[in-house]
C-alpha cells in the first residue's frame, strides 16, 4: 500500500499520473489541476514574498512546533495542528486561528485528512517510536522517519507544493558538524531523519521545499540572534523560540526554495563549538 501510494506520488509530481496510476482511483488529478499546480508553482518561485492562510502543522503540542503555532498565529496564519492527546486538542482548539485535530502521525489517513485544505505544511516531529517489540514486522520505527514520510508523502498526494521540513543537525551533508560522540549517541534519531530529507530531495523534486537543521535546542527566552546557515559544517545552540521564528521567516522567504539549512545562535557559546567557528548568515532576503 505504501508503494503503491509512493509511486503515485510520484508520478502526480512528475506528471505522469495516465502511465502509473491505475483506473478509478481517487487519487487522480484532473488535468485542469496539473496544469494549476504547475502555474502556481511558476508564479511562487517569481514572487518576492510567499504567504499562506492556512498552515499544517506537525509536533505542535510542544518544543519548537509549539512556539511556530504561537508565531504563526501572530501573524494572522490560521494553523491546523495534528496532536495525539486529547488535553492537548482541547488546549489548543481554544487559541483563535487555530484548528487542532486528534490524531497520530504514524497513521497516513490521519494525516492526509488533517493536511486537506490547508496551503503549506510543517512538521517539526521527533522523538517518539510506533508501538511495537522491537522485532519482526512490529518493530518500532521512529516518528522522525515514518511520521516525517507520512507529512511529505500527504503533501504529494494533496498538491501541497510548500513544505518546511526540521531535522538536526548530524544529518546528511551536516554529520561531520556533529561531535562524533554527540553524532554516535543520537544516530538512530539523525539516521531516521536524514531517511525523511532523502526521501523529500530526491523523489519530490517537483516541490517548494526547505529543510532545516537546528543545533542544540534549548527552552530559554528568544535572544532574536539566531541565524540560519548554508554551511554544513555550522555547529551550536539555539533557543526553541528563535528556531520557531527562523522557520516562520524561512516559509515565506522565496530564498528558501530546496534549500537544506542549519539553524544555529552565534551568540550562544556552545560546548560543541567551543571555538566560536564563525558562522556564515543565510540571507532571507
Ligand atoms: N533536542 C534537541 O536538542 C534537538 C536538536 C536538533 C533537532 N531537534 C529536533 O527538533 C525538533 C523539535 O524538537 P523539540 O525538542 O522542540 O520538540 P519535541 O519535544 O521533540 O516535540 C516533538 C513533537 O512531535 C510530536 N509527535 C511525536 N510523535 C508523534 C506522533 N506519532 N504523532 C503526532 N505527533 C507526534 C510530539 O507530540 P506529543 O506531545 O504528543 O509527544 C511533539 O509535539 C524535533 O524534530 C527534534 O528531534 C532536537
């Protein structure tokens, strides 16, 4: 099911949905929709600034997804927030401009029909595992990977062309910025999460999207001196509500578009970069 779901993903990116997709699914665009989807995404590459009304949200119940509800909403963006505890919807269905919806990132459907209708996604997910024993075809997996899939491969099917993927950095082109024993400790987290990058570089090549890479996160007041980065190798901390207003900025900066970005305050001395390696500013704008 999954593969099958990934090739038609697939094939509505590349266009190519008469060739894969097989007679009477649901899935199908119209061609109408195609060549929409194909203007839209001209139009947004030419824009100077990108906005959006209605924003899917991923991991909003706490961290850095909780402080990106509170910025977005600030800014007038109406968020749809996928939560799994029913305190927690209940928290957050009562904050104006936001819609929370009950359900697990580990169940595609789940999901699918949160992301329906909304015109941007982010998911900021981490840290939990499925259910299951740790062997044979229940062997947990981690939400890093198949939560992010299930928000990347949603956005497919739906024609959700922006999306603002967090990793961390130690992922991809960023593992040698990663002390190795900070790298060793947190690889099945960072393997999992550079499986989800991988999987949105190199199979949806027809989308509007931004990966980024915080350093290490900590729960401290806004200090407004973080910075994104290009550069691979850029270590440090950040403060979850900079990181949270880092990707409120990178979402609609044009800039953005298929960049991978880490995410770090040089204001910070970090252990892990005990030097102060200078870090070199991404411009938003
Ligand atoms: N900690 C660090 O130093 C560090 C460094 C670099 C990158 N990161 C990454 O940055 C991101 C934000 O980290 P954070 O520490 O601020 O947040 P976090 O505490 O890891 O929050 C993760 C979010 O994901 C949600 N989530 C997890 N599994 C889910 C599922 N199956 N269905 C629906 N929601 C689910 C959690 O919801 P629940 O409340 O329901 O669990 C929570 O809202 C994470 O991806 C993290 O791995 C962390």
């Amino acid at each position: 099911m999954m593969a099958i779901r990934s090739i038609m993903v697939l094939a509505l990116l590349m266009g190519k949905t008469t060739a894969f997709l097989p007679p009477n699914n649901s899935f199908s665009p119209s061609p109408t929709s195609l060549t929409e989807r194909s203007n839209t995404r001209t139009s947004l590459s030419m824009t100077a600034q990108q906005s959006y009304n209605k924003v899917f949200l991923a991991g909003a119940s706490r961290g850095v997804g909780n402080c990106l509800l509170k910025t977005l909403v600030a800014e007038g963006i109406h968020v749809v927030a996928l939560v799994r505890s029913p305190e927690v919807l209940e928290t957050l269905n009562a904050i104006e401009g936001v819609t929370a919806i009950l359900g697990d990132a580990f169940d595609y459907k789940s999901v699918e029909g949160a992301m329906d209708g909304c015109d941007a996604a982010i998911s900021t997910l981490g840290g939990s595992m499925s259910k299951g024993d740790g062997s044979g075809d229940d062997a947990p997996t981690k939400v890093d990977y198949t939560g992010n899939s299930n928000v990347i491969e949603a956005a497919g099917i739906l024609g959700v062309t922006r999306l603002v993927l967090l990793t961390s950095i130690g992922c991809g082109t960023s593992k040698e910025a990663a002390p190795p024993a900070v790298f060793d400790v947190l690889a099945p987290t960072l393997k999992a999460k550079e499986k989800a990058e991988n999987l949105l570089i190199k199979y949806y090549t027809n989308m509007n999207w931004t990966i980024i890479r915080p350093g290490g996160l900590k729960s401290e007041a806004a200090t407004g001196k973080a910075v994104l980065s290009d550069d691979c190798l850029a270590i440090g901390s950040i403060h979850r509500q900079d990181c949270a207003d880092l990707v409120a900025k990178a979402l609609t900066s044009p800039k953005t578009e298929r960049q991978v970005l880490s995410a770090i305050d040089p204001s910070i001395i970090a252990a892990v970069n005990p030097d102060a390696r200078p870090i070199t500013e991404f411009a938003l704008s």
